[in-house]
C-alpha cells in the first residue's frame, strides 16, 4: 500500500470517529442569529443572481460552444488532385 492512500483513509478514519462520538455544544441561539442565517442566505442568493445577471452573454457563450459545436466539414465532393 503506498503512502497517500494510506493517510486518506487514516484521516478518513479519524474524522467517521470524530462525527460519530458525541458531544455537548453549550450554545445558544437567540431570534437575532435566526435573522442573521436569514439575511446571509438571502445575500448569497441575491448575489449569485447578480453575478448570473451580470455575466449572462459569456456564460450563454461558453455553453453554446461547448454543446453545439460544430464538427469540421469533410468535404470529399472536391479532390485536391
């Protein structure tokens, strides 16, 4: 066994064990931190639409190059000879 695979799967070892051992959290939310989730989760999805907004023409772009390109054309009809 090499060296890399051995030390994911040891640090994958350990975090399983990690997760899997409970522990107390001693914390609290109060309704204001609600509202802060609320207000984060609601910037990031106004944002993302902005930058989608924003960058719309080269994303449409560079999608329609990459589905719909257009093979070269062998054209047989016309012998170089």
């Amino acid at each position: 066994m090499t060296r890399t695979p051995m030390l994911a799967s040891t640090v994958l070892l350990g975090l399983a064990v990690l997760l899997a051992v409970p522990t107390n959290a001693h914390a609290y939310l109060d309704p204001g931190s609600g509202s802060y989730i609320l207000q984060v989760a609601l910037a990031m999805l106004v944002g993302s639409a902005f930058a989608v907004k924003s960058f719309w023409r080269q994303i449409a772009a560079f999608v329609s190059t990459k589905i719909f390109r257009k093979a070269p054309k062998n054209d047989d009809s016309n012998p170089k000879s």
